[in-house]
C-alpha cells in the first residue's frame, strides 16, 4: 500500500476541533454551503485551509468551486 499524501492544493477535510470544556467528544457546526442555500445541516467536519465547517461531499466541493 502506498501512503496517503495531502492533496497538492492544501483544502481538505479535518474533524473541528474540541472546544475547551466541552463535555461531548464531537462539536457540531451549522455547514456554511448549506446555511448559504437556506437549509440547516450541521457537520463535524471543516476545511483545514480555510477553517470553513462545510459537509463532506457535494458541500466541499461546491464551496471550493466559486
């Protein structure tokens, strides 16, 4: 197997960090992409480059394209 390199142009998905204090081991985001489209979707995931909470999928895409 070959290892996994980050990709060339440094967006990509990492969990957000847990604030201090926080009792849950997950925190939860409202999805800018989603918000922005006028529907409410809450992610754990963010872009590491950009900070942005987006979901996985169509939502990172879609963000990066514009």
């Amino acid at each position: 197997k070959q290892p996994n390199e980050a990709p060339d142009d440094k967006h990509y998905q990492e969990p957000i960090p847990v604030p201090e204090n926080f009792k849950r081991s997950k925190y939860f985001k409202n999805c800018k992409q989603c918000t922005k489209n006028k529907t409410r979707k809450q992610t754990q995931l963010q872009c590491k480059e950009c900070t942005v909470p987006l979901c996985a999928g169509k939502c990172f895409e879609s963000w990066h394209k514009e």
